[in-house]
C-alpha cells in the first residue's frame, strides 16, 4: 500500500502542477455545460439580476405578471424549431445550439423604440480584464415565422420589400463611452434583387473584436416594422451561443490536470485506512493553493480543493438503480394552491447510468431498487446526481437539493443528518446559487455529472430495522427550499434549509439523474447457489438418514 499511496500522491501533484498552470487564453462560453435538460429553459435570475456564466454577467429582469414578464437573457435547451407561437418563444430556429450544441441563450429587447438606443437592452457585463472575440447567433423559432408569414394580430405582416430585422451590438468602455458598433441583419428584405433576401435560419459567427476595450455590450433589435410610439412589431428575440472571448492572465484549469486530479481523487477513495488520506490531504491543499478556499464547514463545490464529487465516469460505480418501487411528484409551486404538479421526465429516466432527468416537484419523492443490496464499505457507498450548475463564480452554484433515506426491508426508511449552513434571512431566488460548502448529506450539493456521495456507517446502529450492509432501497425527497415556515423544510438540527424558490415550471424540485452503488453486497453466481443447494442437500439428507425413523417428521 505504501507504494500505491506514493502513485497517488504523484498523480495528484503532477494534475495539480497542470490545473494550477497560469495562462491567458480564449474561452468560448457554449452554455452546456449548464446541465440544462433538453426541452427545457430557465429564466428569472433572481434577486442578482443576472446569470454569471464563465465571468459574464448576462441580464435579466423578470415577472410571474401575466404569465411572465420578461426582458434580458435567459437560458435554453428548446427544441422545437416547427412551432411558429409566442409559447415557443424560448427555441431557436435550428432546434438547438451551435454546431449541434443543446444550449444557447435566448435574448429579448422588448424591442423598445430605437432612438434612444433600447432604452429595454438585452447586455453582457464582461469580467474584468475580458475582451469580446465572437458570438454565434440565429433566430428564434417564433420570430422566424412572424417575419416569414407575418402574425395572427396583424400587428406584423409577413416580410416584403424594405422590411428588415437588425441585431444591433453596442459595447460600452467602463466610464459609459460608446466604443463601437456591430450590425447584423436577423432578415434582409432591403435589395431590389428577391434572390437576396433571407432571413437567418442557421448559426452565423458575428465578429466582435471591433469593440475591444468594452466593459458592457449591449444588443438590441431595430426593425422596418417599427411603431413609433409602441416601438417594433416584430418579435424582439435572437438566440445566441458559443460567446468568445479573450481572458488576460489568470489561474486555468487545464483539461488534463483536472483529469489527473480526479484519477487521484478517485484513488484515494479506494484507501481502506482513513489515516492515508488525511495524510495526503495537506499536500492536495498545499498544491492547490490557486484555487478557491471553501468557506462552509464542509467539502467544496467541483473544482475547489477539497471536492468529494464523484465522477458519473468513475470506474468506483459496481452498479446503478435499477427499479422504480415509487414515485409521489409534487407540486411546482407548494405556495400555490392551485399548482399543477411537476412532470417532466419518466420515473425511469433516472435508472441507470446514461444520466435522464426525472423532476420531483416541491416535496416530491422517489424511491428506487438495486440488482444488489448497498454494503457499508470504506468512505462513500452510493451517490446520487442532480443537474446542478456553476453559477455566480467563486465555486457558487445552481443547486436543488433533496433529502436521502434508506431501508433494508422496503417498510422502515432511515434519513441521513443532513446540514445546511446557508443562511435564511433571505430567500434564494428560483435561479439563485449555493455554496456547496455550506452543505452536507443533501442530494445535490454538486453539480452535473459529478454525484453526491453517503456513507452507510453514518447510520449504523440507528434501528434494528435497518442492516448498513443489506439497504435495498433508496428513498429520494425534494426539500422545498422556501424560508417561510409554512412550506420550508428543516435539516437534522431544526434548521430551514433555503434553496431555490419557487420554482413553478414542469422541471421544478429536485431533478433526479441516477443514484451509482459504490459498495454492492456479492451476489451469489447461479453456477455457486446450485453448488451451495446441493451441498446442502447432501447434508440435509445424511443428517435424516442419522435420525431413527421414529423420530422423523411425516
């Protein structure tokens, strides 16, 4: 063992040697890595105003009024490029991102009257130090159809001669001065020549690099169909995806030391004796000096020192959830009286390994069966995965969470002491972050792709009722993360636990991803229980042939 710790220690040295590696470089935001769900969208910022993606600050300003009122950026993964409605609004033309990505962002203007400029302007916010390259854009699907075959208002006809729709890109220095402009025509209508005009239906590069020295760009739409006191006729949306930009020198984890690292990590996992990983946890700390500090009681978010997320990938995994025994949805909105339930997804797209989406509603459970029983072995014996993403920097992320319990006989369910340090003066939004650090024994608490591990030995001894080394089922239930009394949900020590709420859309709640056994129970081969029958047989019968025939039963 003593030679495998030192291959450890080195693989964990030489991934964090890379992952610490200072460099400046072009980063391309292409949004999936958001975890979002195909078929669905987020939008509502929160309180913040915005969703930080990469550095970026994107706006957003949005009201449940009349079923949502909305201008800014938000966030999606819609795919139905045939329907030409308002209720369509969230999808692209294409069906997706670029180059057969499955996110983009979709922006809005409000199409406000255009002098002055967008007085409703859709913007970035870039990091500091960050110089815009290029951005990818389209249609939407719904502003696609309006300008082929005009509305059912007759507010907007369908393109003709002069008609036009222009994507207007301003960016703005840090004192508010206007540095430059960058046109791009959404539809073209403007020659004499029919065979030029188009409107875009597939994902064009816009080059940005003109407005170098930008701290703010702003994009908004100006049309020929253009109101003059109600402002453009025409829906005022545009998708957008694989944002370029330029960083200047900073801490990049590199892919491969990320890798390296994780290899470690998993490794370590794999250490019977507690003592060896204690042992070489101040040398990852040490090596990881660069990276964001934890600032919770407890392990830190995917990519912070000290991370215990487990890798869907992980070789650790013996085994996934392989049934469905129930499932109880609850509502989008507990506060709501009249909310439908959450429905996206199928119980069992959470089975198995290949990461499908099941959503739980406020307070909704699942509770899923195993090929094998979960044994109590060494550190994490299961993990389950949420589709959480990073959010508002510093190791901040979008995180729903859920309660965990377990049973040996599918009747006597035992939770695990969940923590949440996270304050609750104040409510987080339905698209607000959580530190991870500030968590513990919630489902959740990491983010896509990387699972929440439980280890059987916290419950030991609790009931007879339950055998660590025999847990047959899995009991996952949402925790409703209003701060009122009335709806919230309580951790182990009495404390409201605050999450994102409400979250009234079809997704809402915990979104179940799968539940990987780290520690399954052998399971006899069919070749070995045939042995084992007849073996006991043999012994069966020598012992009646022992006893007088007296004695023995009819």
């Amino acid at each position: 063992m003593r030679h495998a710790r030192a291959a450890l220690a080195a693989i964990l040295t030489l991934g964090l040697a890379s992952a610490s590696a200072s460099r400046a470089g072009t980063v391309t935001s292409t949004f999936d890595d958001l975890g979002l769900a195909a078929g669905t969208y987020v939008n509502d910022a929160g309180p913040g105003g915005h969703f930080t993606i990469d550095g970026n600050a994107y706006n957003n300003s949005f009201s449940p009024s009349f079923g949502g009122i909305w201008s800014g950026w938000s966030l999606s993964a819609m795919t139905d490029k045939t329907d030409p409605s308002f209720t369509n609004q969230y999808s692209s033309i294409t069906g997706g991102g670029a180059d057969g990505s499955k996110a983009y962002a979709v922006g809005f203007t409000f199409g406000g009257d255009t002098d002055p400029f967008h007085p409703a302007g859709t913007t970035i916010t870039l990091a500091p130090g960050a110089t815009p390259d290029s951005i990818a854009i389209t249609n939407t699907a719904y502003a696609y159809y309006t300008m082929r075959d005009g509305d059912a208002f007759g507010f907007a006809h369908a393109f003709e001669h002069g008609d036009y729709q222009l994507l207007d890109v301003r960016g703005y220095d840090a004192s508010g001065k206007l540095v430059g402009t960058v046109d791009f025509y959404l539809a073209n209508f403007l020659s004499d020549n029919k065979d030029d005009w188009y409107i875009v239906n597939t994902w064009e590069t816009v080059d940005l690099s003109s407005l170098a020295g930008s701290s703010v760009l702003q994009f908004g739409i100006q049309s020929s169909q253009d109101d003059p006191t109600f402002g453009v006729n025409t829906p005022a949306y545009f998708a957008a995806d694989d944002f370029t930009f330029t960083t200047a020198a900073a801490a990049v984890p590199e892919p491969s030391g990320l890798a390296l690292m994780g290899l470690g990590l998993a490794g370590l996992l794999g250490l019977k004796a507690r003592r060896r990983v204690a042992a070489l946890l101040p040398c990852v700390l040490l090596a990881t000096s660069a990276l964001e500090a934890r600032a919770g009681s407890f392990a830190p978010q995917v990519g912070q020192a000290g991370s215990l997320g487990i890798a869907r990938s992980s070789p650790l995994f013996q085994e996934w959830a392989s049934s469905v025994v129930s499932i109880t949805r609850g509502p989008q909105d507990i506060s709501n009286p009249n909310s439908p339930l959450a429905s996206f997804g199928q119980p069992t797209d959470a089975l198995g390994s290949a990461g499908g989406i099941v959503s739980l509603g406020d307070g909704g459970s699942i509770t899923l069966g195993f090929d094998a029983p979960i044994t109590n072995g060494t550190g994490a014996d299961f993990a389950v995965f949420e589709n959480g993403f990073l959010s508002g920097g510093n190791g901040l992320a979008y995180l729903e969470l859920a309660f965990v319990d377990v049973s040996s006989d599918g009747v006597h369910f035992f939770r695990f002491p969940s923590i949440s340090e996270t304050q609750a003066d104040t409510q987080v939004g339905a698209f607000g972050s959580l530190d991870a650090s500030n968590l513990h024994d919630l489902a959740g608490k990491y983010v896509a792709g990387y699972g929440t591990g439980f280890d059987l030995s916290e419950l030991a001894g609790v009931s007879p009722f339950l055998d660590v080394n025999r847990v047959t089922q899995v009991r996952i239930t949402d925790v409703v993360g209003s701060i009122d009394p009335r709806y919230g949900t309580r951790d182990s020590q009495g404390h409201l636990i605050n999450d994102p709420f409400s979250t009234p859309f079809a997704s809402g709640g915990f979104d179940l991803s799968g539940v990987g056994v780290i520690h399954a129970a052998a399971v006899p081969e069919p070749a070995g229980l045939a042995m084992a029958f007849s073996a006991a047989s043999l012994v069966g019968a020598a012992r009646l042939a022992r006893t007088p025939a007296g004695r023995r039963r009819a």
